[in-house]
C-alpha cells in the first residue's frame, strides 16, 4: 500500500525531498497524439469521462512518456453542476456549458447538492480504476472547481469575459449568490471526500475565475466557500495524510488570505515572482508553479533556461511542487514537456541537498 | 488660460482638493446614444477619430450629461503602429486589427519612427480642437498604448487569449521584442510629447496586456520601456505641469515596482484592495481607480453603496482619482453613470476637509 514515490506528498506537506516534484496541469490532454486516439474511441470528452476505463488509460498516458511525480483522475471541474442536472456539454472547439443554467429565482431555490455515490459514480469509478492502474507507483489527484467558478458557470451557462449576469447578481441579489455558493460548497466538500473514498491521494480546488472578482468580493463570494469546502475536507484517510492544494488564477495579490484558509499548498500563476512569494508565505504553505505554459511552445533551450529561473526563484529547501502557472496549451510538442520534467528532475537536486543532510 | 476646475490635475499631484475628482476610461463610447448618432454620421470608429470636429463632438459629449473632472481625447490605442504603416481596421463587433502584422524579421528591421506632426497629424487636430472646444473648463488627457501593448498587436495582428507569438518571440528571439519595443518607445515619446504641444494637459499610457506577462519577463519586456517613455516626457508646458498616469490591467501585484518608474499616478484595476495598494505606495504617487465595471450593469443604489465603498478604502487626504478599473461597457445604461460622478462629488468631501483644513 505503499507509495514507490511519494515526492509530491512530502512536498506539499513541506516535509524534505532529493528533487523538487513536478506535474502539469492538463498533462492528460489533446497535446498527446495517444490521447487524441482515445478520444475518438471514446467519441466525445464527456463519453472519455464516464468511461473509467478510457478515462484511466488518459490518465496515464502522459506517464510513460515522461517522469512525473502524480498523476490527475481525468475529468472535469464542472462535473458538480452537471450532477445537479444542468446539463453538462461541449460545442466544438469551444469551452463547457450548461444547457439549463440558472435563469431564475425558482431553479436557484430547487437546487440541491448531489449524492456522489449515486450521481458522481462514474468519476468515483474513474478514480479507483486509475488507483488502481497506478499500482501504488505515484500518487492520484482528485479535484473540483471551486464553488464559485461553479457558479460562474451555472449563472451563465458558458464562459465570459466579464461574466456580466454574475456580477449582476452579486452586486444586486447577494442572497441569490449566497445560496448558490452554499450549496456548491456542500456539494463540492462531499464530491472531494467521496473522491478520497475511491482511492484519491491529494486534492486540489480550482477557482478559475475568482481573479476577476473585486477584492471585497473575491473574500466574500470566492474564499470563504474555499475555505468551507477546505474545512471540510478528510485530513487523513486509511492512515495517509490527503493534502489539499487551491489555485486561484490571477489570486497572486491575494496570496496571503489565500494562505490563510488551511490548504497545505497554494497553486500559482506565472505573473507572480516565486521568491517574493515564498518570502510572504513563509514557512505556512507548500507552493505549486508557476512557469508559464507559453514556454512550451518554444524549444528545449528556452524550456531548461526558464525551468531553471522558477527553481531558482524558489531557492533551497522543502515546500515547492512545480507546474505551469496554467493548463498545458494543446499546440506544446511533447519533447518540450519531457525536457521540461527531465530538467526539473535533474537540476532540482541541488536545492535539496542541505535538507536531507 | 488657468483651468476653471483643476481638480483633476491636483490630484494627480497629490496636492490638496475639495473632493475627489473622477472621469472613466471610455467614457465617450457606444453606452450613449448621441455617441451612436455621431458613429453613425462619420461611418466608422476610424474615420471618426480622423475627424477632428466629430472626435472633439464626441469627446465633449459625457460633459453635458455629467459632472466629470477630465475629458479624454477621443482616439484608439494603436494609433502608432499604424502610423508605422499597419494598417489599424476595425471588423464589426470585433476588436482592433492590424492588414500588415509584423511576420518576418525584415519587417521587424524595417520599422521606423514615424513623425507626429505629419504622419498622427489628426490624432494632434484631434487633441488641438478638443482643447479649445473644452475651453480651458476642465483638463483634456492625451494617451497611447504602452510599447509591449503595441507590439502585443503588431506582432499577432490582433488581440488574443494567449499571445502565443509574442510569447514564443519573447522566449526564443528576445532580440526581435527588444528592437520592436525600442522603435515604440521612441515613437510613442515623441507622440504623446506631441499631443503635449497640440494641448493635452495630462498624459496616459494604457498598458493593456501587460498583466498577461510574468513577473520577470513584465520588469523587462514591459515596464523597462514604460519607464523609458516617462523618462522622455515633457513634464512641464507653456507653464503647466503635465503629470502622467501609467495604467497596467492586472498589474496590482507589480504596484511597487510600476510605482517607482517616474509617472505621477498609476491606474489600478478593480481586482486591488485600494487601501492596501495605498499602504504600499505611501506619498509616492497618485492612484487612479479602482470601481469593478460590472457595477454600473445594475442599478443606482449599488452604484452608491459600492462608490463609497471605493472611497472609504482610499480614505482620507490628497492623491485619489476616481475611475473604473476597466473601460465602461457598453450596455451601461447612462443613469448609472450620471449616480456614480454624482455619488463622487458628493460623497468625497469629507474625505478631504482636513486636508483643506
């Protein structure tokens, strides 16, 4: 039951390691001509989903090409709403939307959270049998979005560029919001634990569009549902300690309060200088980032030198786990992406060596 | 020739006011039907700004409505770039373009300069007739996209969601970004030093896609030939103080470093906590901001409550310049504007009456 390599563990606990762990978000995903072929197979991102199968086989596509140290059930952050019966789907080379977002007072009063053993199975079911394919070698990440970048979306119906209905809402009808958020976080503390359940080993909150909220209304409409959902949390399941990591994009100004809820780590985007944040959250949480996905799109040289520059800015010691500041870009060739985890693997060590003595 | 209400100016000075003063980013645009009326007559958003008296017309226009501190030339961003022989275009409902995008290096190598005074004369007739339409009531601004904003556009032909050319040309030809950004350093100097001479009596640099750089690569491909712009700008005409105002969207985890380039102000987006931001940047400068735009989407008693709430964490004292944190939308219905400057004026007074002793 042992992990063979738990690296990224120890280091979103802050506790010592010979490298600096590394992941990508969306490692699974359309930049792999495999992934593409399951894709088809399976006919549709949603059909790849709910196939836990197919979904495991993504899920560890991206392992044997390249050295990481976890692996992410593959999935969606909005599969929460879908399960409150919104209607999940994916036009064609355009983002997720819901074919019955919220247009009224009536269906915000009628929403409720969902069962994730009955309405979830099939993400539980993806989760174990990607436990179970993994055979212990790394760890498995389960996820959600946030309650709010839920919300963002069952009051749209898609995505925005000012998610001007949602703002709306907050500015004129905070109770409608408050509510929606309330159950959301209900909804996603029990759809986390329940992936715990099944098998994952760390847990990581995507609040992809907390960043474009006013401060004010990013702590009370944003956090503070982060916070319920993280307080909520199983700390420890089958005697493992179950880290959490919250990523705020463009949340860098809020670092400190985003620190401050109990997660064990906070995720990054590339716009935040990785020493001055380290400098500000001191010894409270673990780091996760923060290179920026466009370097992928360039070459092996350009892809070691900025590598070097994030472990650089972060310096010595336990507590950084590296990653993009964003998802991985479907247009990164895959040599890139293996000279970027051979790199962090390799030119990491150093930054450790006075740790483990 | 003395300012009947120099309000505006003072504050960008940090010297004392009876209240503070507020115009917002596009505040002549499409949310006002008169504008629509004069849009229609000059038959485009270009022709229009290449007209003198219509782009005096329209500029002059929010005045009527509203008791604004400044007025703004009406003009586009990208004007340089397209003196430089781009070709700026506007598809309806779409944002700006460039015919002739930077593709090759030759290109790159073949820019140059251009010369305000022939080749931007209507930008400067633009700014020459508004100013004496305005009749020395209130300030007239003149502005122009920073240099990495421009070459954002130059060198993709258009606005993206990712910049990927500019980022790769960043992370693999450095060199390249770097001849752009000085040939737009240059020509955007000159051009707002001649927008100076033709009667502009502040100045503003828009740094629109600045935010989307990271932490190390914005102090170097950004911010460096921001500051270089204000370290070439006339600071004093025909008598007057010509104070500047840099405005990075999503820069307020770069205040600090914005703040010690020289410019008088600097712009925040509504993303900042104005009351931390003034604790950062102490006496240094004057801080233009910082309402979300999506509060004028809703009705004029959130307007209110949410424009004392910017107020008060400003709080009390010189160096506050109200604004929106983004350009106004347009479906912004006018009544909503009209209760925002009304609530400025009135409401900001007793924030001010120490100051006035």
């Amino acid at each position: 039951m042992k992990l063979q390599n738990d690296t990224f563990i120890r280091a979103l606990l802050r506790e010592p390691t010979e490298y600096t762990p590394v992941w990508l978000m969306r490692q699974a995903g359309r930049y792999l001509p495999e992934y593409k072929r399951t894709r088809a197979k399976a006919g549709s991102f949603i059909a790849l989903c709910k196939d836990a199968d197919l979904a495991a086989e993504v899920a560890l596509q991206p392992l044997v090409r390249f050295q990481l140290d976890a692996a992410i059930v593959f999935s969606d952050i909005l599969t929460v709403p879908d399960a409150m019966g919104l209607g999940l789907y994916f036009a064609e080379g355009e983002g997720p939307k819901f074919e019955r977002p919220l247009r009224d007072e009536a269906a915000i009063r009628r929403l409720a959270v969902p069962d994730p053993d009955s309405d979830l199975r099939y993400v539980l079911d993806a989760v174990s049998r990607t436990r179970s394919a993994l055979a212990n070698s790394i760890p498995l990440i389960g996820f959600s979005g946030s309650p709010y970048t839920l919300a963002c979306y069952m009051i749209e119906g898609e995505g925005r560029t000012d998610f001007a209905s949602v703002k709306k809402m907050l500015y004129q009808r905070p109770d409608l919001l408050h509510r929606i958020l309330q159950v959301n976080a209900s909804a996603v503390t029990a759809y986390l634990n329940a992936q715990v359940e099944a098998g994952a080993q760390a847990l990581m909150i995507f609040d992809t569009w907390g960043g474009m909220l006013s401060d004010r209304a990013f702590a009370t409409f944003s956090l503070a549902y982060t916070q319920q959902v993280i307080e909520g949390l199983k700390r420890h399941h089958a005697g493992a300690r179950i880290p959490s990591i919250v990523f705020t994009k463009g949340g860098g100004g809020w670092l400190d309060k985003i620190a401050a809820i109990g997660s064990d780590a906070v995720g990054l985007d590339w716009t935040v200088d990785l020493r001055a944040a380290r400098q500000r959250v001191g010894d409270r949480v673990c780091l996760q980032g923060n290179l920026d996905p466009a370097v992928l799109l360039t070459d092996t040289e350009a892809v070691i030198s900025e590598v070097s520059a994030v472990l650089a800015a972060y310096g010595t010691g336990a507590g950084h786990v590296f990653n993009l500041g964003h998802g991985i870009s479907q247009h990164t060739p895959p040599e890139n992406v293996a000279a970027l985890v051979a790199a962090v693997r390799d030119r990491s060590r150093s930054y450790h060596k006075e740790a483990l003595g």
